[in-house]
C-alpha cells in the first residue's frame, strides 16, 4: 500500500512538473507572438496570411532542435573523453544541424516574402533574436535575486 501511495506521489509531482513546464513554454509563446505583432506592426491581412506561415516554421524550427538536443547535445558533456574520430563524428554532426537550421531559414523566407513585404521578413528575424534577448536578460535577473 505504501508503495503505491509513493509511486501516486511521484507520478502526481512529475505530472504537475510537466504541466508547469507546458504552461511556461506556452507563456513564452505567447509572449513572443505579442512580441512579434508590435515589431512588424502587422496589418490584419498580413497577420492572416503571415501567421499560419509563421507557425509551420516555428514548428520545424521546434523539431529540427529538439533533434540535434537528442542526437548532439546531449554528448557535449562526453567531449573531453571522446577520440578523435569521435569527436570528429561529433563535429560533422553540429555542422550538418547548422546547415539544416539555414537551410530551414532559406526555405521559410521565400515563403515569408510571399506573404510580407521583404522590410518586414527581414524585421521578423531582427524580432527573433531580440525576443530572445529580452527573454534570457530576464531570466539571468531572475537568477539573480
């Protein structure tokens, strides 16, 4: 009986762990569309069209890191035992996530030209980045306190 009161406990506080998780990074997905609007200043027929673009390259973007964290990052920590032929591997790998990531970026700004004023696509990455910005300034003063 204790046991299974224990492994309740632990799936109950993982389950919430996982929900906390989701909201967050819906929080932040949020915030970076809102973000997004106010520095393109989208029209409302730019945003129909922009927006359902927009969320399919988020979406790979998603994917393609995601990936390189199951299948590259998680062997930084091993790199200072690897061979040489390893750490090789290793690095061909990171160059062929990099390519796949501007490739990625290539693909989706003929797409965003389609349906934005070129001004405007290239304000979209400038957003980017300054969302990320903003967003790691914020939590590194979190980490502050």
């Amino acid at each position: 009986m204790k046991k299974i009161i224990f492994l309740f406990l632990l799936w109950s506080v993982g389950t919430n762990a996982l929900l906390a998780q989701k909201n967050n990074r819906d929080k932040i997905e949020s915030l970076k569309v809102g973000f997004i609007s106010t520095q393109l200043n989208l029209s409302t027929e730019e945003a129909e069209r922009f927006w359902p673009v927009y969320n399919k390259f988020n979406d790979e973007q998603i994917k393609l890191k995601r990936n390189a964290k199951l299948n590259i990052l998680d062997e930084l920590d091993a790199v200072n035992t690897m061979s040489a032929s390893d750490a090789d591997k290793y690095l061909q790998e990171m160059i062929q996530f990099k390519s796949n990531e501007v490739e990625l970026i290539k693909r989706y700004s003929i797409e965003f030209k389609k349906v934005l004023p070129v001004q405007k696509v290239v304000m979209l990455f400038k957003a980017e980045n300054d969302f990320k910005k903003e967003l790691l300034k914020q939590l590194k003063d979190r980490n502050k306190r």
